[in-house]
C-alpha cells in the first residue's frame, strides 16, 4: 500500500459504515435515537464500541502515542495525533493518556463520530451528495478490468450490495479501503477518536469540533473523478501488502515513534512520483494540499482560539496533521507558542 494510501486512515474520519453502510442498513445503532452533542450525563457507551467488564485497562509503558504540551505560559493545550483504526491496544493508548485526558475541560475533535452515526438523517442527507444522477454506475466510470478486480476485493469484505455501484468512486475506494482493513485485524470500532469521545461521553466532558461532518464529506466529494481512478488502481494493485503495511503504521503510532511515521505519511518525492505522469503527480500534489495543508491552517487556527479561551482542551485529529513543516506542531511553534513533546507518562501539570 502506497503512503499517499495510507495518510487516509492518518487524516480524514472514516465512518463508512454511515456510508456505503446506509445502502442497505437494516438495524444497528444508526436507527436509535440520535445523539446530542452536548456533554451526556448517562454512563455507557454511545457509539456502540465495544463494551468490556473489570476495571480500566493498566498503562502499557511499551504504548505512548505521540502527545505534545502547547502554552504560552499560563494556558495549556494538548495535542494527541490519532489513528482512526485499532485493535484491542488502543484501550492501552488511551489508558496511557487517562490521566491527563481526565484532568481537561473539554475534547476536541475532527467532529463529533459518536453523535453523527447515531443521526440517521445527517448520514442520508450526506450520503445523498455521492449518487450518480446520470444514470450511470461505477461500471460506467473504470475500466471493466478495474472495475472486476476491485469488486471481488469489495465482496471478499462482506460489504458488497448492488446499491453501491450507484455511488460514485469516492464510496468505491472508501469501501475498496474498508474490505482490506478488516484482514488485518484493526478496524475503525477501536479508532482512537471513537475511544476518547466515549471516554468523553462518561465524565460528561464538552465536545468541540475542529471541522464537521459536513466539511469531510463535502472535501471528500470535491476531488476530480481522475484522483479517484489512479487511487483505486493503486490499492488494489498493492492490495497484497495493504495488512502488513496497516499493521506496521498501527505499531509505529502506538510506540509514537514520529519520524518512522512521518515517513510513512509523506515517504520521499521519488516513491511518489514513481511511474506517475505529470497529470497524476499534480492530481496528488493537489490532494495532499487539500487534505493537509489547508486543513492544518484551519487547525492551528482552532487550537488557539481554544487555547486563549481559557479551557484546557485536549485536542485529538489525524496524526497526520501533527507532523511536517505544514503540520500543527510546526505552525503553533511558528505562532509563538511553546510546543514540547509530552514524554510518558503522561502526567497532568497544576494547570492540566
């Protein structure tokens, strides 16, 4: 699996069962009452993960995502980059982080997971933008080549419903991505931003969203129907390495080793530009501004509108946007702040 592939899972919420999901939903958790985003004051767990008995899990000291401390002196903000997949582990991740997570007066995240797939209108009404209108399918839009090779990928993950090929290649590839997840052992039910926003839900902490629901779905439909084909054609012709590449930027994120996943994120300009014409290459070049850069100015912007409101956030987005010249350590340093890497473990300070 490419790193241009791989940044998806690093950047951008995947809630494809809200998706694709919605073509052929019959029951589950979408149906229920929706969520309201305000701070609950019921225990559980709304998003429907996965419950367990006993007490909370013990911090695993070989599990310490990357944390980073931002001040300007007297207000303290926190940044964790997540990863929206997991396993069992990222019980010990958040587990790692409880302490201090705990001490916040709010969580900020890409937008509220938990109250979105509990809203089956907004998950209609979002889903509603990714038809075909003309009249045609998938089928009409990909060679009959590509188009075979990916469907029996999309069956092989139980996903498969003929009401798909009614949505564009944005679904497909999205739900192309979820069929080869599900091998690999992680899934989108152990996402870090799921976990910290039931852990939220429980202590009735207050929710802020960085973006919205809207503004991702909106991003994700605005790419050109070419971006789409040349990232279908990547995954499925990579598609043997996609678990032990997701697997190992899984590891690489749990033990916060930043430079290894930086690499993965950005890898080097000759990996990238490998075997593209000059279209391709400016269709990705187009897709990593709009995935990241412009999206992590917007960030950094919200992350000191929090800071200066006095509230100690601690703010969780794709790990993707913490890293780089372009991510959110750089700029909020470039601000004048002070940003500090948050060694484990992860202890709150006097002001949190």
């Amino acid at each position: 699996m490419s790193k241009k592939l791989l940044s998806f899972i690093l950047v951008l919420v995947l809630i494809l069962a809200s998706l694709a999901g919605c073509a052929k939903r019959s029951g589950g958790r979408a149906e229920t009452a929706p969520v309201k985003k305000e701070p609950v004051e019921t225990g559980g767990v709304p998003s429907g993960l996965p419950e367990t008995d006993g007490p909370e899990p013990e911090p695993d000291g070989d599990i310490s995502p990357a944390l980073w401390r931002v001040t300007d002196g007297e207000r303290t903000l926190y940044l964790l980059g997540t990863i929206h997949v997991g396993d069992g582990r990222s019980d010990g991740a958040l587990a790692a982080v409880g302490d201090l997570f705990d001490k916040c007066d709010a969580l900020a995240v890409e937008f509220d997971i938990v109250a979105f797939e509990n809203d089956l209108t907004s998950a209609i009404n979002e889903i509603q933008q990714f038809l075909y209108t003309d009249g045609t399918t998938v089928r009409d839009h990909i060679t009959e080549d590509l188009y075979e090779r990916s469907l029996e990928i999309i069956k092989s993950g139980g996903d498969y419903s003929p009401l798909l090929e009614r949505y564009n290649l944005a679904i497909w590839e999205q739900t192309l991505d979820q069929a080869l997840i599900k091998p690999s052992g992680l899934s989108p039910d152990y996402g870090m931003d799921g976990l910290l926003l039931d852990r939220a839900y429980e202590r009735g902490m207050e929710i802020l969203e960085v973006e919205s629901a809207h503004f991702q779905y909106g991003l994700m439909n605005g790419f050109p129907e070419e971006l789409y084909v040349l990232l279908i054609e990547d995954t499925v012709d990579n598609s043997d390495e996609y678990q032990a590449d997701l697997q190992e930027m899984y590891e690489t994120w749990l033990r916060g080793d930043t430079d290894a996943l930086e690499e993965f994120i950005l890898g080097s300009e000759d990996e990238q530009e490998q075997d593209l014409t000059d279209d391709q290459i400016a269709l990705i070049e187009e897709y990593n501004r709009k995935m990241g850069e412009e999206r992590n100015l917007g960030m950094a912007d919200k992350a000191e509108s929090y800071l200066k409101s006095g509230k100690t956030v601690f703010f969780a987005v794709g790990a993707a946007h913490m890293l780089g010249d372009a991510g959110l350590v750089k700029l909020l340093t470039d601000k004048g702040y002070e940003v500090t890497r948050v060694e484990p473990p992860y202890l709150p300070t006097n002001n949190a």
